[in-house]
C-alpha cells in the first residue's frame, strides 16, 4: 500500500481519477455533438493512433475537436480529512483550451450553433457533473483548406473551460509524536497524542 507511512513518494489513492486522455476526449466530442447538432459519427478528437479519412465531399458537415492547452491555477490546495485512517485532499483548478474545427457547407454555422449552446444553462449542467464549467468562447476563424483545387470550408473556434481536479493521497493521521524541550538544566522528552 502506498501511503505516508512508509516515507517516499505517494501516488494518488482515489478509484476515481478526473478524465483524462480519451475519457476526456470523449466527454467533449459528446459536448460538441450534443450542442452543435452534429450527427454521432460527424465529431471526433483531432488526435487519434489511426486517422479517420476526411469526408470525400466537401460540403460535408463534420467536426474534429483537440486539447491544445491545459493551464493549472496558481496552487493548489490541500487538505487533512481525518476520518478513517486519514488522507490528503487536493483540489486544483484548470483551465482547458479545446481547439474546434468546423468543415463543410454548414461549418460556420455549426460553430455559432456551439458558441450560443454553450450558454445555455441546460447545456452547461452537462459539465457540471464532470466538476467543469464554460468560460467563454472564441472568435469563428476562416480558414479554409484548398484540397485538390477544391476550396473547403473550414472555421476554427476556441472553447475555454475550467475544470476541478481532486485527488486523494493516503496521507494518515498523526497517531502520537515524541517532542523533546531542551533547557539550561536539560532536556525531557515527552509524547503527544491526539
């Protein structure tokens, strides 16, 4: 078991990490397809082992979405929950920059479609059960791609999100210390306990 009591370095205790990776990444394309209106097969993470192809035609509505930037606040803030054996809390917030970029003849519209979702109280409940929440959105940038001499429309927009991290580390409690007073006539060593 890795806790303090052994010294050394404690890696997170709870079952239950926040999302990360593709569990995050899957969270989100859920966002996006839920908001925007995209059919399920039409938002996927940008990043992925194998690369779906792009649709071949393109006034193809569909939509990849990446992770670009995830920034810690200042420090984080850790507390003693003394219950049981004992253990540390962390809290720390996020922000989360996620890079969403629209293609074919509804890509504009699809991304103001998420922009103002976005805002809708119903829609940011969603996040709320992940501990996340909407800061803002973006501008709508064009910028198409030329593909076979063909101009494909192509919109990006930045969706900024701040998240909760909690962790737990099985730091125990303090059971009992020894504390030794030194003075002129000597030192007396004494126990503490709780």
């Amino acid at each position: 078991m890795n806790d303090s009591s052994t010294g050394g370095y404690l890696t997170p205790a709870a079952a239950t990490p926040p999302e990360e990776d593709q569990e995050l990444d899957r969270l989100l394309v859920q966002m996006v397809r839920g908001i925007s209106g995209l059919p399920n097969d039409k938002v996927r993470a940008r990043w992925q082992p194998t690369t779906p192809k792009q649709p071949a035609d393109p006034a193809e509505n569909w939509c990849a979405i990446g992770i670009t930037v995830q920034s810690p606040d200042a420090s984080p803030a850790i507390q003693h929950d003394p219950a049981g054996d004992g253990r540390d809390v962390y809290w720390r917030h996020q922000g989360i920059e996620l890079l969403c970029t629209f293609y074919g003849s509804e890509a504009k519209m699809r991304a103001q479609a998420l922009a103002d979702g976005l805002a809708i109280p119903q829609n940011r409940e969603e996040l709320g059960k992940h501990e996340m929440a909407v800061v803002g959105t973006g501008d709508i940038r064009a910028v198409p791609d030329l593909v076979n001499n063909v101009w494909v429309r192509r919109y990006d927009m930045t969706v900024f999100l701040r998240r909760k991290i909690s962790r737990s580390y099985s730091v125990l409690n303090l059971l009992n210390a020894g504390v030794t007073t030194h003075t002129a006539a000597g030192s007396v060593t004494t126990g503490i306990s709780p």
